[in-house]
C-alpha cells in the first residue's frame, strides 16, 4: 500500500462510516484504525458494519471471497476493501471532473 493517502479519503471516510480518524496521517494509520474499529462492530454491533458496508458500496460478492479465502482477519480485510474501493471512487471522480472537453450543448 502507499504511505500517503488523500485527506477527502479520510474525511469522507470518517463522515460516511461515523468514526474518528483525526489522528490518521498514513494509509497504515487508516488501515490499522478501520481495522479495529469493524472488529469492534463486527463483535458489538454486526448490523450497523452491513450498514456502513452498503453506505461506502463495497462488493459483497468480493467480501464474501476475500473472507473465505484470507487467513488475516475480518477487521483488516473489510479495511482494505473500504479504502481500495474509496480510492476507485476518488480516481473515477477525478476523472469526470478534469473531462472538460464536453461541448456545452451536451452538458447536462
């Protein structure tokens, strides 16, 4: 993984999964953090996690495999697949949002 991470990641991160991630400076920060933070949802409170899962879109059909087939655990898998999956929305945003070429009577 890389050592930087985008700070809308993490703030949009912190908002949508309704934890405190000020202290996170690196993507190992964000990592460990999430990771301990969906253990604990997943042993004290399973339906806010499948909450949060379905709010940040991640696969279920790709969760379900990862957790088959990993031998790390639940916390450190689902935080990988949240920010990787935060990552892919950020590069598709970034992407549309520099596509200016667009003739402004095909704008919406």
């Amino acid at each position: 993984m890389m050592a930087d991470i985008d700070r809308n990641i993490i703030s949009d991160l912190a908002q949508k999964m309704e934890v405190n991630l000020h202290g996170v400076r690196s993507m190992e920060d964000l990592q460990k953090s999430l990771s301990q933070y969906i253990n604990d949802l997943v042993n004290h409170d399973f339906g806010k996690l499948v909450a949060l899962l379905y709010r940040v879109d991640v696969s279920e059909k790709n969760l379900k495999e990862n957790l088959l087939t990993s031998t790390e655990d639940a916390g450190s898998i689902i935080a990988h697949m949240i920010i990787e999956r935060q990552i892919q929305k950020k590069k598709t945003r970034d992407q549309y949002k520099s596509n200016t070429d667009i003739p402004d009577d095909e704008k919406w």
